[in-house]
C-alpha cells in the first residue's frame, strides 16, 4: 500500500513565499529572497495515517499509475505552458501549490475542455458559477476558456468555499458537487459537528458517487504527478510557455486579421485566446486580446496600415419567416460557404425563426478567413 509521505517530509513543502508579492499573468517568475517556507495545507492534512483514508488514496494511485499513465506525461505537457502562473498566483494569495493539480484532473489542462454536463475550461466551470465569479459567457466570448482569467475566478472561487467550509476536503467536494448540495448534506446529517477533512471521510458516502472519488482521485494525481520519473524521460515535450504581448482590438475584430497583422499564424492567435470561441471578438467594444511576445508593436503598425474595408467584420442577423441561407447570402452579398465557416454548428435544414447567425461582410471575407490557417 502506498503510504502518505509525513507533513514535515519535502514532498509536501510548498514554495517560498514571499509577503507582498504579485501575480504576474505574463509568467514572470515570483522572485523570493529571504525564503519563507510553508507546508502545503492540503496535504497536511491530519487524515493522513487513518487506514482507510491511506487506502482509498493508494487506490487512486494505482488508478493513475494504470489506467491513466499514458496521460500522465501528455497533461504534465500541458501543465508547463501555465504552470509558472499558477505557482504564483497561489503563492500571492496564500493557498495551498497542490491545488495546481486540480486542472491536472479536471480538464487535463486543456483550456477548450467541456463536460458531457457542459462544465468548461481548465478549472471546469459551469455557466452559472463562472458568471457568479465575474466571467463572461455568450455565444462569442468564453472566459470559462481564458486560462489567466478563469485561473483568476477559479482561485478566488476556492478561497470562498475555504473560508465557508472550514476545510480543504469539504471545499473541495463543494467545488465538485456545488455548495448548496454539500451545506444540506451538513445540515441535514451533520448540524453539530465543527468542519473538519475527517468530516468529508465520514459524510462521504452521502455525497454523489463523483464527488466520493473527488479528493482521493486529486490526492492519487499529485503523489503520481509529483514523482521525479513523471518528470523526466517520460515527459513528452511540453507545450510553448503561455507568454503574449496585450493588444486592444475594436468590436468584431476577427482573429485571422490579428494573425496577419502581428506576422504570426492563426494557430497561435487562437491558442492565446481561446475565450474568442468564433473566432472573432464581440462587437460594439474594445477588446484585449494577445498576440506573441514581442510582436505588440509589430501588431500596432501593421493594423493601423490595414484598409477598413479589409478588417473582417461580422453583423449578427436573425433569421426572419421564409428565409434561407442563400437568400440571407444574398442580402449581405457573402457565399453560403461563408456563414458555414462562421456558424459551425448551424443545420440548414432546421433553420428557425428567430435564430441568430454570425455573418461577415466585409469584401474579402472569404479569403480572409481562410488566412493564417
């Protein structure tokens, strides 16, 4: 059986802290000098040591050293590109480093990851919570999907259930289950009892069967993940650092003049930002939107060169009675091919009154959408 390493041992020894320190979403390394050395909260936990608590983890282990061990170095590939992020943004605001794991298993680091539930993004938000948290969720704009601002929301979410429920385990299955379902849960078997991780043990067989293996399958990844060979030969190669210049575009802006402009491919734009989930940004407003390190200001003066007429915009149009897509082609002077490509998901045949439809205008707009792929 796999034993849980003690709480002095180095395993579990978070990073140095530095006080006052801040986040730096463009990954600049948290510098610490002296080094204040803190225990890792979560795996401190005075649980450690009870046989079952020891065994249902060691389970887990066993889970993602089989079952799971080719993903093992594909989502530690991942990791790397926000690691740095992460490490400082818990760092600055005093929570345990193992909760960067918590992605590990909730999406595989992969910022366009969706649930069959339709949770979404690394930290796997559901559209109500994540507007809760303050990010935005239409059909052009995603935050769910923004690896620094769903991180943000993500931290801040943890830190409040923490606070509510006492205990790193209870926030945790609260983050899993939702917060209201876990506070019945606890009025309803457990009124007197102070919080407490070994009050997640002793309630776990109430709660639904996901959020039951929620803790141990985080715990069994971190003790996997956390080992040297996981890191060494059978790491595949990570993913580029997520490292970008900040731009400001105007509303509609599509994501493959932003390529052009910053003399970089469509493919690098949409991987710094994937919230754009059509490729364009809404319109009507300004938008922030990154583009490589160091190609700011080459971004700058190729767009102020670009004609209006040939900066891709998009107008929404709802479909009305007796319209089809060639006669809605037609009006705004664009190819059918065109509101395919920007409406994926649309079936023609069962187009319905009132349905909105993204539709570019701009002349060109077919080419230029077709560039930088």
């Amino acid at each position: 059986m796999y034993t849980i390493p003690p709480p002095e041992s180095p395993e579990l020894l978070a990073h140095s802290v530095e006080r006052g320190a801040v986040y730096q979403p463009r990954l600049d390394p948290v510098r610490v000098s002296p080094p204040a050395v803190r225990l890792d909260e979560l795996l401190a936990s005075p649980v450690f040591g009870d046989p079952v608590v020891d065994g249902v983890v060691a389970e887990w282990v066993g889970y993602w050293e089989r079952e799971e061990a080719a993903a093992i170095p594909l989502f530690l590939g991942r990791m790397a590109s926000f690691e740095q992020a992460i490490d400082s943004a818990l760092l600055v605001n005093d929570l345990p480093a193992s909760l960067k794991y918590l992605p590990f298993i909730e999406s595989g680091y992969d910022p366009a990851a969706a649930s069959g539930a339709r949770a979404v993004g690394l930290w796997q938000f559901m559209e109500p919570t994540a507007e809760e948290m303050g990010l935005e969720v239409t059909r052009l704009l995603d935050q769910r999907r923004d690896p620094i601002r769903s991180t943000e929301a993500a931290l801040a979410y943890l830190s409040e259930l923490r606070i509510s429920f006492g205990s790193w385990f209870l926030a945790l299955a609260a983050y899993n289950a939702g917060p209201t379902r876990l506070r019945q849960i606890l009025r309803r078997h457990a009124p007197d009892e102070g919080p407490s991780d070994s009050l997640y043990w002793t309630l776990r067989h109430l709660l639904p069967p996901e959020t039951q293996n929620f803790v141990p399958k985080l715990l069994g990844a971190i003790l996997v993940a956390q080992r040297p060979a996981a890191r060494e030969s059978e790491l595949v190669e990570p993913d580029d650092p997520f490292l970008f210049d900040d731009v400001t575009v105007p509303g509609a802006t599509t994501l493959d003049v932003v390529a052009d402009a910053s003399e970089t491919t469509l493919h690098e734009i949409e991987w710094l930002n994937p919230q754009f989930v059509r490729g364009m940004t809404p319109p009507g407003r300004e938008s922030g939107l990154r583009v490589p390190p160091g190609k700011g200001p080459t971004f700058e003066r190729n767009y102020a060169e670009i004609p209006a007429t040939q900066r891709v915009r998009f107008v929404e149009h709802q479909v009305e009675e007796g319209e089809t897509l060639s006669h809605i082609a037609l009006r705004y002077g664009v190819m059918v091919a065109d509101l395919h490509e920007a409406n994926p998901e649309l079936r023609p045949r069962y187009l319905r009154i009132g349905t909105l439809l993204t539709v570019p205008v701009a002349p060109g707009a077919r080419g230029a959408n077709s560039a930088g792929s």
